[in-house]
C-alpha cells in the first residue's frame, strides 16, 4: 500500500516483498500451530500443521528457504548492500535454530521457537 500511496503504481519489488511476508507467514504459522497440534486435533482446527502433516518441519524451512531468498531479490532490485546481505545471512542462521528446535517435535522446544 505505500508503494501504491507514494508511487501511484505497485512496482515489481512491491509483489516480490508481498510473496516473502506470506511464505513468512506460513512458516511462522505453521511452526506455531505444530505446538498446538492436539489441542487443534481435539477442537477440529485445520491448521496449517495438521494439513502438512509429517512434512510439516520440510514446509517450515522451505518457506523459511523461499522468504529469504525473495528478500534477496527484493535487495537486488532495490541495490541494498553488504549490510542487508549480512542480515539475510543473520536471518538464515535463524532460520537454522528453529529448524533445531522443531526438527524433533518435541513441544517444549518447539514453543522456545515462537516464543522467542
């Protein structure tokens, strides 16, 4: 909306960082939802867990994968620097914790990871 607000059009970057914060989303969602796993079970909640199944954790990181990698074309396109690569390299090592802390299911490390 500010792009549109300040330029009166939605340039490319625009949908490019649109598509990150929604695979950022859904890894963030779906990691939060696979602690709540039972209780969605018990109360007929379809999330986003419970409809990746046993490939929740691969979805996680994909769309953790896809998020940064979109947000390096967003920097590409926008000619950021050495200093908003070397935070997308900081957000990968992020990325990896979580994968450490979801990769076993186990629900108390699973909950560190979102409430982090």
């Amino acid at each position: 909306m500010a792009f549109a607000a300040t330029l009166s059009a939605v340039p490319p970057m625009a949908w490019v960082l649109l598509l990150a914060n929604i695979f950022w989303a859904v890894a963030y969602d779906t990691e939060y939802a696979m602690v709540d796993r039972d209780d969605d079970i018990h109360l007929g909640i379809h999330s986003s867990a419970l409809f990746f199944g046993k490939y929740d954790v691969l979805a996680v990181m994909i769309c953790y994968g896809i998020t940064l990698l979109l947000l390096a074309v967003a920097g590409l396109m926008a000619g950021l620097g050495i200093a908003f690569f070397t935070g997308l390299i900081v957000a990968e090592g992020i990325a990896y914790h979580h994968y450490k802390l979801i990769k076993e299911r186990n629900r108390e490390k699973m909950l560190r990871g979102v409430s982090a």
